[in-house]
C-alpha cells in the first residue's frame, strides 16, 4: 500500500489501465499527478486516494446528518459542517404536501441527501429518492451524535470492515453514518451509547482484528461511573 | 480607625447589623418603561429598564429574551474624577454580573427573539455599589410589569474578627476586609448573585453568608413595602 | 468561525448520563481530569493541561516608572490571549466577553487577592519599580479554562526570577543572571480555581466539566482557594439559583482540590531547581509530546563541515546602565526660553535690516551701536539663561560683555536712539518671561 504526498506523479503498474481517476488525483496531460496525501487505492479501473480529513465539502449524491438550524419561509436552514448552511425544501419529505408540513425543530437532526451542489449556492438536500420513497431519510429520534474523522466514516461502512460487526456481538445497537464525518448512534440505556462513543472513537487507529476485540471487550466491561 | 469601635458601634453610628435607610422613587423616567432611583444611605442610583423590544441581530436568540446591561458610575460619583464613567474593566465585569443575576429573575422564555435593556447609573456611590444596582434594577422591573420570578434584593457583607457586618460604606470597604455581596430572589434561600472581594477563610464563610442572607430578606421587606404602596398610589388609574 | 450547533439530541444524552452519574470520560460527577504541569527551559514559563485543555504562561519583568498613587508598590500586568486556535468560535485579535471575564478572574485571583509582594518588587520609590508581565495563551479549550489558566499562571510566576540590582548614589545597576544569580518573586501564597458545573437547579455538582457538558449544565461557578484554607474568589460564570448550603458545599470541594493542586506545583518547581542547581540541562517543554510522534531528533545527524571560526574574545561588559536622573536640572527654564529668545531676536534682527534697506540711507543705527547692542541683548540673555542656574548653585554671577573698551555711559545715549526696537524686545522677552 503505497502513500503519496502531494506533487508525485503516480506510475502504479495497476493504474494504467485506469478509466476513472478518483479523489485527489488530478490529470496533467498524461500524467496522473497528485494533490492529496493519502494512500493508493485501486478498484476495477477506479484508482483513488484514501485521504485523511475532518472538513467535508458536499457532493452530490453524499448521504450526511444535517442539523435543522432555523425555519425560513418554504425551507429548513441546515447545519452539515460545511462553510456555508445548506437547506432542504419541505415538500421533499415522505409525504409531505402543501398542508401537511414536516415537523422539525431547531436542534433536530436528519438523514438527507445532498442532490444539487451547485457552486456559488447553498447546498440542497433531500429526504427522498426520485420516486418520493423515504429509504431510511428523514428525522432521526433520540439517540446521540458525535463527530470523527471522514475517512473514519467511509472505513466504518465498507463491508470488509469488522468493526461494526464485532460490536454488533456484544451490543444492541442502531447507527447511521453521515459522509460529512457525523455518526448518529441508539441503543437501550445511556450506559451503552457511551462504551459505543468510546469504541467507535479508539477503533480509528486500530487495525488488528485482535485489538480491535479486546477493546470491545474492556469497553464492555468498564464502569462507566468512574 | 477600627471599623467597629469598642462600644461596639460603627463609623456612622450604626450597630453591625444594621442597614442604611432606604428611600426610593418609581417611575421617574418617562420614556423608559420602567424607572427607579433608590438611595441606600449615601449610595445614590439611578435605574431605567426598556423593553421587551425586538433584539438586534447578533443578540438575539432564538427561545428566549436576551437582557443587556450597561452599569456606569458618573464623574463626580467617587472621592475622586473619574475619567471614563463607563467601558473600563470593573464597569464590563459588573455589567455581565447583573445581566447574568437578571437572567435567572426574569422569566426570559415569555420574549423569545426580543432584549431588554437595563441602564444603571451610580450617581454617588459609597459603598456596595453593586447591591444598589441589583435593588433598583428589581424595582425598575417591577414597575416595568416585566414577569419575574420575584423580587431580587441584594447586600453586601464583611466581616471583622469574626463579627459580620452588613451594608458596608465606602469608608469601610478598605483593601484588607473581606466582603460578600449576596443577591436572593424575595428574599429566600435562593441566591442569584454571589460575589467575594479579598480573601476568605473558610470558617467565615458560613457566617458572613448567613448575615448577607438575613440582610437580602430584610433589605426585601423594604423593597417589597415600597412597591405595593406604588401599586396602591396606581390603583385608581387601574380602575379599583 | 462558526460552530455548529449543540443538537437536541446531544444534549438530552448528556443531562440524562449526568443525572444518573455518568460521564463520557469515564470519570464519576465529582472526580478531577488529570492535571499536567510543566515548566520550560527559560525561567517564568509552564505549561497546564487539563484533559483536553492546553494553556501556557510566561512571565517577564522589565523597569518600568510607578503610579503616582502607589509610588512604592510594583505593578502585576495580566495579559490574555483567546485566539481561534483554542476555540474557533473565539474572534481573532479581540477579546470576547469570554476573554474579558478570564483577564478579569486573573487579575482578581493574582492581583487583588494580593498573592505577590508588590513593594518588593520597588527599585527605587517614586522613580523606579518592577513590571511584572504575565502573558496567558490558551492553545486548546475543552472546558475548565479558569482552572488551567490559574495553574499555569501560578506556576510561572512561581519559577520566574527576576535580575538581580543594586542602587548606586545616581543610577541602577541590573547584573545578569551570569554575575549576580536572579532573585525570585516573593508570593504569599497560591490561589487555585475550580471550576464546578450545577445542574438541577443547583442540587447536582459536576466537577471539572468538559465543553460539551458545559454547555448542558444550568450555570457553573468558579472557587480558588489556596493552602491556607482561605477563599480568595468566588465568581459565578453563568446564570444560576443557588442555595447558600450548596455554596458552602462547593467551596469545601474547591478547598480540597486546592491543597492537592498546591502539592502537585510545589513538587514540579522543585524538581526543576533540582535539576538546575545539578547544572542538568532542563527538558522543558520536549517532555509534553510524546514520543511516539516522528520527529527530526530520532533521524541519525548528518556532519556539517564549517569552516574554522576564531573565537573572539567574550565581551566582558554584561552590566546594562540604566540612564541617571541628574539632579538640580530644571529642563524647562534652560531649554525653551533659550530657544525662543533668540529665534525672536534673529527675526527681529532680521526685519530690522530690511526696514533699513528699504527705507534706503537713513541711518537708524550705525553698525557699532546695533553690535554693541546686540552684544547687550546677549547680556541680557545670558542672564537669563544664569539666573535659573543662580537659584539653585546659589552663586554670584557676574556677566560682563568681554572685548568692549567703551564703557557704559557711552553705550546708554547710543541705547536710547534704539529705544524703540529694545523696548520691543524686552517687552517681548518679558512677556514670554511672564
């Protein structure tokens, strides 16, 4: 797994027969040249760079956790730690017409989809596909939401990824994770959420997998009281 | 000179215990919506309270009242000529005291998106400056009809060689006494502001409390005559 | 910057994990993050961090002229920098209301709680004192920025020594820390905050919140205590409904951190005179980040081959003058009239030949009287210029016009014609006289 800095020119033996060229690589003539360090990905003719960030910038079709902000006229005002709000539209949620509005507050957050990223203009949101279906969109109720790292986030939902699912063998638990680096996380009592919080924030640096168990398991076993 | 003689009397001939005469005045300016001159002895101020109107931008929050303060003491109010009568750092500190103190009085979650201003003004200050302000400002409100959770009064209390005394002067205020100004909503065991000047020791502690707490409830028997009689005087424009 | 905002949902996990005595950090409602203290190579700098909290201290003092209210007391300056690199909600350049409050709390806790012996710190009454500066710079905030910022000023002041000098008859002489060793403040004693978090309409404490719960709680407030078991502060940071037995309640928790804390900087700073006095090289503050991290030191060193250089010789002179104040000069009467006189005597002078060339042969004054009165006019002014030293050296002194053979009826008549322009000048002279 080979790391680029910003400024090499990549020469994998992989990548030349390449058709999509990823995040933090840019073309120059011939040459694919890099812009971000991060480690060399490569996928069925998709070469990318696996980044290291905590800043997210909108693209379309990114599924994130906004919070609701403010109410102005026909839209929500929404909070997705970018630079500048993004909004969301009140007729696209499930349901949702002229009489029937939906029912947020300020403080509140939801699952949407980021579907116009147009430049020089807040971003838009959406809470359901093209055929006005939910898929899982919308208010999330309860639980608790913290912020990580976005590479963090992508790791977490690849399928190759154990870290889920060795906790899944000890906890109860429903999460959703947001491309823009927030991770909102349920469970029964107050006392799990926090040993799930401590979990998901020390696995980011662990890679085995026996580590990665036994600090489920202390975790587990902890008193959370002190 | 001690601040207690051996008989047991204070420089102006008052016992420890013993607070200063109150008078007052509501109502006074016509534009405010609530107005207030209080005198507690020498320590003359002057409080005038606008509002709920609708907040600027940057102060206004969106569930409740914001309430700004601005405390300033005249040119002439001290021993010597003040130069700048507001904007100096002790001005901006007991500002945000009393702005905090107010917050938890008044019912703030009646005005979302709105502020209320209070002004306050010492005009001659001599001693617990601070106490006068909290005492006119909870008169300003009252007559003001603003909803509180009750009326704040307020005191400030030293101690000497283990005896407490209340409602200090200017003259007692010296850089070595202890002293604990103490604001209570009507009077109870509810203390709203509490701030310590010079250093304490912790056996004191409780002792000066409890004589700043007797004090707040005294001084808010006062406070409390002096607005029903304003309501009384009020009553026939009320329509009895 | 802007910060997001704290989600309903955030904030009814946390009330509700605190009610039933839970917190994110694993620690229980009333225990302290652990507190890390450590002073720099340079004497008068620390650094404290508390959890998440970094804050660092330095302490400087220079000469400085006092107040004339307290000619012989030393002045405590307090400097705070609140940054966006601590906090991105903070501004840049300017010192919130946040900022206001934690200058203020120091200047409290520091100052007027009267921790430093200030008229040690007077050089010479009335002329010449010590200012202390310490400067606070917050690097990272997550809660309890009171605590960590009194700790870490403390600590600095605490290691700070100040240069050695003595008082000669007409100036100060300051040695370095090479000739004479520097002399340390002289602190009574050590106040420390704590910062305690209510909740519950004051009937819960949370010790030592974090910035998350800060901003959960019902209002929080701040005790420093010191060894002496003495309450040196109390300072209500938020809005809050306290009863008086919650207050007493808090302080005594306050006071027991205090003397713990108290212990912990007393150690530090004697281990690094420890380490001083064995003439070891002081870490500083390298011993702050771990070694893990990868850095320059670990790499092998690479040779550099210098040219030879000749050691000159060490300058020997380290002593630093400080300019003398002399006695018996009054600045004002020696500079300013001198000035003037003569700048009025020159354009008067000047005018007056114009006039003669322009009014063209009449002769008002023939060159030897306008000499013999100019010379007289510099008699007058060097009077002057003597009487202001006359006042004080008490001395007789004579002036007398050098070089002029003519004695002084001859000059009178010669005055007279010139009446007119001498009056001039002397009413102007005793005019700017007056």
């Amino acid at each position: 797994m080979a790391v680029y800095l910003p400024g090499d020119v990549i020469n994998e033996p992989s990548s030349s027969d390449s058709s999509i060229i990823g995040y933090g690589i840019n073309l120059r003539g011939e040459k694919k040249v890099v812009t971000q360090p991060g480690a060399f990905r490569s996928d069925e003719g998709k070469i990318w760079l696996s980044v290291h960030s905590k800043r997210y910038i909108p693209q379309e079709g990114d599924r994130v956790i906004a919070i609701v902000t403010s109410k102005t006229g026909d839209f929500f005002r929404l909070d997705i730690g970018t630079a500048e709000y993004a909004m969301i539209s009140f007729t696209n949620f499930e349901g949702a017409t002229k009489r029937n509005r939906p029912n947020l507050k300020t403080g509140d957050i939801i699952y949407a989809t980021v579907f116009d990223t147009t430049p020089r203009t807040e971003a838009e949101l959406t809470c359901v596909d093209d055929e006005k279906r939910a898929r899982g969109m919308g208010q999330l109720n309860g639980g608790y939401m913290f912020k990580v790292s976005l590479n963090h986030c992508r790791r977490l939902i690849n399928p190759s990824c154990e870290i889920l699912q060795t906790m899944g063998k000890f906890f109860k638990f429903e999460i959703t994770v947001g491309m823009n680096g927030r991770i909102w996380v349920n469970a029964p009592t107050t006392e799990e959420i926090i040993k799930i919080h401590d979990v998901i924030n020390k696995s980011e640096f662990i890679t085995g997998e026996d580590e990665l168990i036994s600090l489920v398991q202390h975790s587990y076993t902890r008193s959370v009281s002190g | 000179m001690s601040i207690i003689s051996e008989h047991g009397f204070r420089m102006d001939g008052r016992r420890p215990a013993q607070i200063r005469n109150i008078n007052t005045r509501l109502g006074l300016n016509r534009n405010a919506e609530g107005s207030c001159y209080l005198e507690h002895g020498n320590t003359k101020v002057l409080c005038a309270v606008y509002g709920p109107y609708e907040s600027k931008a940057s102060k206004r929050l969106e569930d409740r009242c914001a309430i700004v303060c601005q405390y300033s003491t005249t040119t002439f109010s001290g021993l010597e000529r003040k130069n700048r009568p507001r904007g100096d750092r002790k001005s901006t500190e007991i500002s945000r005291l009393l702005e905090k103190a107010f917050e938890s009085v008044i019912l703030t979650e009646s005005f979302p998106r709105s502020q209320i201003d209070i002004f306050c003004e010492v005009i001659q200050g001599d001693g617990s400056n601070l106490a006068a302000c909290v005492n006119a400002t909870s008169l300003a409100l009252a007559d003001a009809g603003i909803p509180m959770k009750g009326i704040a009064s307020a005191a400030t209390c030293g101690i000497v060689e283990t005896k407490p005394i209340v409602d200090l002067t200017s003259r007692e205020e010296t850089d070595l006494l202890p002293r604990v100004t103490l604001a209570t909503i009507c009077g109870r065991d509810e203390v709203i502001l509490v701030e310590l000047q010079n250093r304490l020791h912790i056996d004191h502690l409780s002792v000066v409390m409890d004589a700043a707490k007797a004090t707040c409830a005294d001084v808010y028997e006062c406070l409390a005559v002096v607005a029903q009689q304003h309501l009384k005087a009020c009553a026939p424009i009320l329509g009895n | 910057m802007r910060v997001p905002p704290l989600t309903t949902c955030e904030k009814e996990v946390i009330l509700e994990a605190l009610k039933s005595g839970k917190r994110f950090d694993f620690r229980g409602l009333e225990e302290f993050r652990g507190v890390k203290l450590v002073v720099g190579s340079e004497i008068g700098t620390a650094i404290c961090t508390i959890g998440n909290t970094k804050v660092i201290a330095a302490v400087s003092a220079q000469i400085a002229e006092p107040s004339s209210m307290r000619p012989h007391k030393g002045v405590i300056i307090i400097d705070v920098d609140l940054s966006p690199m601590a906090n991105v909600s903070n501004e840049h350049d300017r010192l919130g209301s946040k900022g206001m409050e934690l200058i203020r709390l120091l200047e409290l806790i520091i100052r007027d709680s009267r921790c430093i012996d200030v008229e040690s710190l007077c050089i010479r009454a009335g002329k010449e004192i010590w200012k202390v500066r310490v400067d606070v710079r917050i690097l990272d905030e997550d809660g309890s920025l009171l605590d960590c910022a009194c700790l870490a000023a403390i600590t600095a002041l605490q290691h700070f020594k100040r240069p050695n000098v003595t008082l000669e008859p007409h100036h100060t002489l300051i040695y370095s820390e090479y000739e004479k060793a520097p002399v340390p403040l002289n602190i009574y004693h050590m106040p420390i905050c704590t910062t305690i978090g209510l909740l519950d309409k004051g009937q819960m404490v949370v010790i030592d919140p974090t910035e998350k719960e800060a901003a959960c709680l019902d209002g929080s407030i701040v005790v420093a205590c010191n060894k002496r078991r003495e309450v040196c502060a109390l300072h209500q940071s938020t809005n809050l409904v306290l009863s008086t037995k919650q207050i007493e309640r808090c302080v005594k928790l306050a006071m027991s951190r205090a003397e713990a804390l108290t212990a912990v900087v007393s150690d530090v700073i004697k281990q690094d005179q420890r380490e001083r006095s064995a003439f070891k090289r002081p870490d500083g503050f390298s011993i702050t980040t771990p070694s893990l991290i990868l850095t320059s030191g670990t790499a092998a060193a690479r040779q550099i081959n210098a040219p030879r250089i000749q050691h000159g010789r060490e300058p020997e002179e380290k002593m630093l003058y400080q300019p003398s104040v002399i006695v018996n000069e009054n600045p004002l009467s020696v500079g300013s009239v001198k000035q003037e006189e003569v700048d009025e005597d020159a354009l008067i002078a000047e005018q007056l030949s114009i006039i003669q060339n322009s009014v063209g042969g009449v002769a008002v004054s023939d060159p030897q009287s306008s000499g013999v009165s100019k010379r007289k006019k510099e008699k007058e002014m060097v009077d002057d210029l003597l009487d202001g030293i006359c006042d004080s050296e008490e001395e007789e002194v004579k002036t007398e016009i050098l070089g002029s053979s003519e004695p002084m009826e001859v000059v009178l008549p010669v005055v007279e014609q010139q009446k007119d322009e001498e009056d001039v000048t002397s009413w102007r002279k005793k005019k700017k006289k007056v």
